[in-house]
C-alpha cells in the first residue's frame, strides 16, 4: 500500500520573522535596513551586529544575487521530496550583500557554478508564508 508523502514541513512565522515571511507572502523580498549605519541584515534582529542601533525598517531588495555555495541531495531523506531527486539547495548572496537559502528551480543541478547570477522568486506555501526559491536570471 501507497501512502501519501507527509506534508512539507513549513516555518512558522512568529516574531521578526513573520514580518519577513508575510512580506515574501506579498511577492516581495525585503530585508532589515539599519537606519543608523544603513547596514543590511538577515535573519531579522533587533539591534543592527555592525552598530548596535534598535532603529531599522524593511527595505525591498533587488531580488537578484549570485550562488554563493551550494549541496545536492540524492538521497530522499524527507519522503515529501522523494519525486525531486536530485534537488539542490543553494545559498544566494544578495546583490545588497544579504545571504540566503532556497531551493533552486529552472537549473540543471549539473549547471550550478560558483558566482552564477540568479533571481529570487517565491514559492506560496500558505497565506502567511512563501518560500524563496532561486531561477535563471530572465
């Protein structure tokens, strides 16, 4: 007998973070912005680590950055993503300098590079939160 896959494990947006999840869930990627320093952050706080200030806003990002680094699973060590095999999770540095992870989509794992351009694209998941995911630069 066949059984469904459980279902995706999700964040769950409380503090700080459901600021930013609903901003993704908007289609917009934004990031903390000090405004003391100007100094830009990830994951969300609430003191700026370059200055110490408690002042910041959310700042919409250019929603394009750059592989950083990057794995490949071939194992299906979560049976959800069993079907996606293999499937490569990168890291994406910003082109305001922010570092983040997602799941790539529209790329051969084998054409991954160091330093390939991509862009940030969102995967809705509920109505509080979309995932980031990362594609060809269009």
């Amino acid at each position: 007998m066949v059984t469904d896959p459980a279902p995706r494990t999700l964040p769950e947006p409380v503090g700080l973070n459901a600021e930013f999840y609903a901003h993704c869930a908007a289609g917009e990627l934004r990031f903390q912005r000090c405004d003391t320093c100007s100094a830009w952050r990830h994951p969300p706080r609430y003191r700026c680590p370059a200055c110490g200030s408690e002042t910041w806003s959310w700042e919409l990002s250019a929603s394009r950055g750059r592989v950083y680094t990057w794995t490949v699973t071939h194992r299906p060590l979560d049976p959800f993503f069993a079907d996606e095999l293999p499937y490569a999770v990168v890291v994406v540095e910003t082109e305001e300098g922010v570092r983040v992870v997602g799941n790539l989509r529209g790329i051969e794992v084998g054409d991954l590079a160091l330093d390939l351009p991509v862009e940030i694209l969102f995967s809705p998941q509920t109505d509080r939160v979309a995932l980031l995911e990362f594609g060809p630069v269009t």
